[in-house]
C-alpha cells in the first residue's frame, strides 16, 4: 500500500477514483430514478465531436467535449420536450451525429494524438495536477445543484406531473440535471473513456435500485458501489496487466450481477 | 354555500385541435362531482385547465372567486392525484416520504420539508394509513398506494381535490372503498371534489353532480338526473339502460 503512495501518478489517480467514485453514483441514483441510462451513453458518445474540434483547434478538447457534452444533454432535454419527441430518439440521433462529426475530424488529423486515445478509452494513471482541480470543481458544483434541489429532483422522478402541478420549476431543474449529467461524462471520461463512461454513469445506480426500498438506502449503496468500483479497478489494473478503465467497469458490472443475485434470493426467502 | 369552482364556455385549443368546447359548471363547498365521458373526452384536460397547466382560449374560470392571473393565488388551495400511470410504482420512498412530496411547493424551494411533519401525519389519518407511516410504497397494494397517494394530495390541506381516474386498476372492493373515504372526506372536511372517472358504476353512487363530456359539454346534474339523460347516450355514442335500486345503480348495455 505505501509503495503504491509512493508515486505521485498513484496519488492523483487516488484521489481521481475517489472524486468520480463520489460523484458518478449521485448522478446514477438519478439516472437510474428518471430513466436516463440512454441519454447518459448518448452523451458519452456525443462528446467525441467536442473532443475532436477541441484537438482540431488547439483548444482543450476536455473543455470543448465538456461544452459538447452539456449542450447536448440540455439541447436533448429542449427538443424532446419542446418538440414532443422522445428523449430516446432525440440523443439517438445526438449519438451517431456527434460520434460522426468526431470520426470525421480525427480521419483529418496528421500523427499521433495521445489525448485522443486517453479520451477514448481513459486513463486514469495520466491524470494530471490541472485535470484534478477541473474534476473537483465539476464535484463542487454538481453537489450543491445536487444538495439544494434533492428534494425537488427526487420528487421529479417520482411524478413529473405532480410537481408541475404543485407548482415547482421543473423546466429549469430538469435542464440543470441534464447539465450535471453532461458536466459528469465529459469528468469521468478522463478515467473509462468515451466508450465505457456509460457504465459508471448507469451501474451504481442500478445496483443500488435493485436493493433497496428507500431512497436513501439506495444512495447509500449506490456511493458503496460506485467508490468500490473506482478504487478496485484502480487497484486490479496496479498489479495486473488490465487497463483501469476497462477494470473499473468489469468490477462494476460484476457488483449488478452480485446485487440481482441477492435481490433474486432474498425474494425467494420471503 | 361558497361557490369554489365554476367554469363558464371553457374552451381548450391544443396542438391546434379543439380538446374542450364551451364547458359550464360550478361546484359548491363540501360538493363531490363526477366528471365522466368516454375515452378522448377532454376529462383530464379539463383538470389540467384548472391547474393551470393548460391555458384555455376562451370562456371564463373561476376558483375560489379568483379569475384570469388572480388563479396563481388560489392554486396552493388545490390538491391534485393524477393518474396512476404518471408515476413508478417500484420507486423507493416510503408512504411518508410520498406523502411529503405533496407539500413541495416553490415556497419550499431552499427550505427543508421534512417527512415527519404534522401535516403528512394528519394526511396519512385522514386516509386510514397512519400505521404505514414507514412502509416502503412499492410494497402495498394497489388500493393502498391509491390512498397514500390521496394523503399526497391532502397533504397541503386543499379546500379544492382533483382526481383523475384513481379507481384505474383497483379491483371492485378497493373501488367502493376508495369512494366512501372521499364521501367520508367531503362530508367531515367540506372538500369539493372533481372527481374523474370513465367507470359510471363506481362514481354515480357517491356523486353529488355528474358532469358529462366528450369534448364539447353534453350535461350536467344530479346522477339520477343524467344516468337516465339521452345525453350520455349521445356523449358515449351507445345506448345505456339505467335502473335505480336502492340508492345504487345498475347498468344495461345495448
């Protein structure tokens, strides 16, 4: 254990797991709750376009795939709602657009991009100082949106239609979980990558789901969850040859399955 | 008698379809009045008129004496269950934690509501659920989630109650009961109720209206009064036969 905090790439990495591992299963305990699991990998999908213009002009390309990301989320919200057309058909068509705008960039690119491949399929070993301080900024100010409007967002995805009619503003706090959901693909790409992110952002939530009756036992597990995801994989990929995205979402995916098996059998006893 | 609710010529326009034309009605304190109609009617609608979720084109709305942008004053004094499917039935909360859902209100906004307040312990007496104060809501019945969801929309103490089909999905027994409790709360706490339904059988007894639509108004009046209207025939497009026994009604369809 101290040889592993011994190196400072190991420390960040650490310290990454456990701002992801915090604030991916609050997102999931939503997700999960409002039936968002599609748009959550749309998303990740769709950030791939603002990662490519972001390499393609110079500018940060987590800057531009978190600008692409965001406005994605909140723009599916907006159509969907304003246009009465499913969520599911709108980031579907999101998903190939942004994945196509993103292929058709990088096939322009000359050499070789290591942020591409980093971005892609993550890396949470090359976490940087500055990517830290954008990962805890992103965790500060999804948490207090999250913290003040609880009660508000739980009462959203119980009944939408009630809380329109008791009067709440549920246009704007939708639009801000939409951002939150956008804001925490395009930090937790940084660990799993494009293609994986949706696991971290869909599994905690459903695993929690399947074991509890309470909303705060499920939120509960949920942070369980996702955190033992986050440090295992981190760990597993230390002393084994696996890369740690695609551990974390292994270690993830083994835990659902844990949680229906239990669920199955606690059913069965009763 | 307060006069509580009282449409004049009420007109909907939606998607550029008329979904409600010129619907007249009041209702007066303590008053329990069946909306029926069949499937498309505009019966929801309707409901959603007067909670202000969707504008109307024409005619007049009155709620509590309040009209036109004076209605945003009154609309905390309305309870709302709408229909079942509108909600998940496996989400975890418990029957209390529903019930406090019911008191969020832009009031509450940056405020705590806690779910043992006074006003979720007197919503959940008032429908016989005070012992399942901590039962998780996805573990009752069908007819219990019905009356946790009644406690939600008393939860706010509204002097005006609009349900939109709450007998949907509830076996016979559960159905009469559910009515009786409403009868109970009217008669006790002189709630106006408006309540929705497409089952004639179930609300006629308990009604002290009956307001028949499909789209445009067809009638409106005592249940004895329009059970034996050619009307319902005319609003259903089908032909019902209605025979008074004691006090309950039964149905002939041709």
């Amino acid at each position: 254990m101290s040889e592993i905090l011994s190196y400072g790439f190991m420390q960040r990495a650490l310290l990454a797991a456990l701002l992801v591992g915090i604030l991916c299963p609050t997102i999931s305990f939503f997700v999960v709750l409002k039936k968002l699991s599609f748009l959550g990998a749309g998303i990740s999908h769709t950030a791939l376009g603002g990662i490519a213009i972001g390499l393609a002009t110079g500018l940060d390309p987590v800057l531009t795939g978190s600008v692409f990301a965001v406005g994605t989320a909140m723009s599916t919200g907006h159509i969907s709602r304003v246009g009465k057309i499913s969520e599911d058909t709108v980031i579907g068509i999101f998903y190939a657009s942004g994945m196509a705008l993103g292929i058709a960039l990088i096939s322009t690119f000359k050499g070789y991009y290591p942020e591409l491949f980093s971005l892609l399929f993550g890396n949470i070993l090359a976490v940087s100082f500055r990517d830290l301080q954008l990962m805890v900024l992103a965790l500060a100010v999804i948490m207090i949106f999250v913290i003040i409007f609880f009660k508000e967002l739980l009462a959203i995805c119980f009944d939408e239609e009630m809380a329109v009619a008791g009067g709440l503003p549920v246009g704007p706090l939708y639009m801000g979980l939409l951002a939150a959901v956008g804001l925490t693909v395009m930090v937790s790409i940084q660990l799993v990558g494009v293609v994986l992110v949706a696991a971290l952002l869909v599994i905690p939530g459903a695993a929690a789901y399947r074991l509890s009756s309470n909303y705060r036992s499920m939120l509960a597990y949920s942070l369980v969850i996702g955190l033992a995801g986050s440090f295992g994989g981190l760990f597993v990929s230390y002393y084994y040859p696996v890369p740690p995205g695609a551990a974390i979402v292994l270690i993830l995916a083994a835990m659902f399955a844990l949680a229906v098996a239990v669920k199955y059998y606690l059913e069965k006893l009763n | 008698m307060q006069e509580v609710i009282k449409t004049d010529q009420l007109t909907v326009n939606l998607g550029g379809k008329t979904v409600l034309e010129d619907i007249t009605f009041s209702a007066v304190t303590g008053e329990l009045t069946g909306v029926i109609g069949p499937n498309g009617a505009g019966k929801t609608t309707l409901l959603r008129a007067v909670l202000g979720l969707v504008p109307f084109q024409k005619g007049n709305l009155t709620v509590f004496g309040k009209r036109g942008k004076q209605l945003k004053e009154v609309r905390s004094r309305i309870g709302f269950m709408p229909q079942r499917q509108s909600f998940e039935r496996r989400f975890p909360l418990s029957a209390a934690d529903v019930v406090a859902t019911g008191l969020l209100s832009p009031k509450t906004l940056f405020r705590r509501v806690p779910e043992k307040s006074k006003q979720v312990d007197e919503s959940l007496r008032a429908v016989g659920m005070e012992g399942f104060y901590s039962r998780a809501f996805q573990s009752l019945s069908g007819g219990e989630q019905q009356r946790i969801l009644l406690a939600r929309a008393l939860a706010r103490r509204p002097g005006l109650l609009l349900l939109d089909e709450p007998n949907t999905g509830l076996d016979f027994p559960a159905q009469q009961s559910f009515v009786e409790l409403l009868r109970e709360l009217k008669e006790k706490d002189g709630l106006t109720i408006i309540l929705v339904s497409h089952d004639l059988v179930s609300i006629a007894p308990a009604a002290d209206k009956l307001l028949c639509i499909n789209r445009t108004m067809h009638i409106h009046g005592h249940p004895a009064e329009v059970l034996r209207s050619s009307h319902l025939d005319e609003a259903y497009r089908c032909q019902f036969d209605f025979l008074t026994t004691g006090g309950g009604f039964e149905r002939c369809w041709h």
